[in-house]
C-alpha cells in the first residue's frame, strides 16, 4: 500500500487532539492523544518532546490568537489595556487549559517573542527594569484570573432565600449578566492607576 496523502500525524493533529482532551478533561496523557488520534504512542514521539513538548505546542495555539498587535499602540497604557483584553478572551476560550499552562516554564518561541515586546514596551515608556516583571506578572495574574472567572457560571452565588442575604441578592440582581466584565474593568483600572504611579514615581 502507498502511504496515504493526508499524514496520519503532524504537529497541528496532534495539538487539536490534546487541546480537545484538555478543554473536555482539564489535562491530557501522551497515550490519550495516541488513542484519539488512532495511532501508537510511540509514534507522537517523531514529532513531539512528549508531554512537555505538547504543552508548549499547547500554549502556543492558545496564545496566538492574543493580538500582540496591540502592543505597538501608544501611549504604553493604551496599549496593555487593549493587550489584556486580548490575552482574557484567548485564554477564556480554553480555561480549563490555564492550570496547566500556568504551572509549566514558558518555552515556546512565539510566546517569548511577544513577551520580549512586552518588555520593551515598559522600558520604552520609562519603566525601571527591576519593575518591569512585576508589573507584567500582575497584569498576566489579573488576566488569567478573570479569565477563569468568564468560564465560572454566571451565578456563583445560589439564594435559597432572599430574606437570609437581602443585600447580597439585591446587589446580584442590580449587577445582571455582566459581572465578570465589570469586575475586569474595575481590575485593570486599578492595575494601571498603579502602573502609572510606579512610573511616576521611577
């Protein structure tokens, strides 16, 4: 038999397949993608580094749909305002992925890149260099945490009995379906009022 035109295996398949067991289980073993992709473990072993390998493959079909565009936009602010907007709905669109995304080194090449531009954003605009990654680490906690919050159900709070937490239940309904937005907004300002008075401040 010839081989077939379409390879059994490529990076891209073997990405969709992890990314499919991540956002149905949370986590993912070599021998779950074999399986769904109808071939031995052995051989993802031609075209990955195990699992250390997927999982950068992982993060960067995630984060490449972070418009990293936006971090030539000036002033600075404007531009990590629009970059954190970005970065919360790619990551928002996979959160069970961020656990694990989040608790392994970053080594993927593309990822870095828009790091390093990241960087260069701050010290252009007078960052010292000791607070750039504070301040690009805050920035990538409130992200991820809101992130994982646009996944929570929208209500977190279940009221058996509205007389028991009056004030709860009536600030729940005053704040309808957009809590999660709200309270990102409310983050990121307070993020940048306090980058701004770092910088002032340098």
């Amino acid at each position: 038999m010839g081989r077939p035109r379409t390879p059994l295996l490529d990076r891209e398949r073997i990405t969709t397949a992890a990314l499919e067991l991540v956002d149905a289980q949370g986590d993912f073993s070599v021998p779950q993608v074999a399986r769904r992709l109808g071939v031995q473990t052995g051989s993802l072993y031609h075209h990955v580094d195990g699992r250390d390998g997927i999982v950068e493959l992982l993060r960067e079909r995630v984060a490449e749909r972070i418009d990293a565009g936006t971090l030539e936009l000036r002033p600075w602010d404007r531009a990590l305002a629009a970059w954190a907007r970005s970065y919360r709905a790619a990551f928002a669109a996979h959160p069970r992925a961020i656990p694990m995304l989040t608790t392994s080194p970053v080594r993927a090449p593309r990822v870095l890149a828009q790091y390093e531009r990241a960087v260069a954003l701050l010290l252009d605009a007078g960052f010292p260099l000791p607070d750039v990654m504070p301040v690009l680490t805050a920035l990538e906690n409130l992200v991820l945490g809101s992130a994982l919050d646009l996944a929570a159900p929208s209500t977190m709070w279940e009221i058996a009995d509205d007389t028991a937490t009056p004030w709860l239940a009536r600030a729940l309904h005053a704040v309808g379906g957009h809590r999660a937005d709200l309270a990102f907004d409310i983050a990121l300002d307070g993020f940048l009022a306090d980058a701004r008075r770092r910088l002032a401040q340098a």
